[in-house]
C-alpha cells in the first residue's frame, strides 16, 4: 500500500485573533491527525481582492462599533 500526501486547506478570515487562532488549531491538529497530509491555511479575504477585503473588513469593523450587540443574536 503507498502513502498518498493529502492537500488540505484551511481557510480563515483575518478580522480578528479569534479566527486566526482557531485557523491555527485546526490546522496544527490536522498535521497532528495525519502526517501525510499537507495543510495550508489561507486568508480567503485575500483571495476575494482588496476591494472586497477592505470593504468587508470595515463594515465587520462598523457593525462592532454602531451596533456591538447584533453579533449577539
């Protein structure tokens, strides 16, 4: 039987420690979990471009001041 390498990518959000972080664990477990397997973890506002990044991190960031409660519901 061979070994095959597994690509996984573990997709995160850089809008917060909160989702870095959590990034990190599932990422550092999966290597933990199987050894073959090759784990990428990537900033999916990166990816969408920088005007949708910025504009998706500054409304995040003017729901957290004007309206801090409706992440709540």
């Amino acid at each position: 039987m061979t070994s095959q390498v597994r690509r996984v990518a573990v997709l995160t959000a850089d809008v917060g420690e909160g989702h870095l972080a959590a990034a990190r664990v599932v990422a550092d477990d999966l290597r933990a979990a199987a050894p073959l397997t090759e784990v990428t973890t990537l900033d999916a506002l990166e990816l969408l471009g920088p005007v949708l990044r910025v504009l998706l991190r500054d409304a995040y960031r003017v729901q957290l001041r004007y309206v801090p409660r409706s992440e709540e519901r």
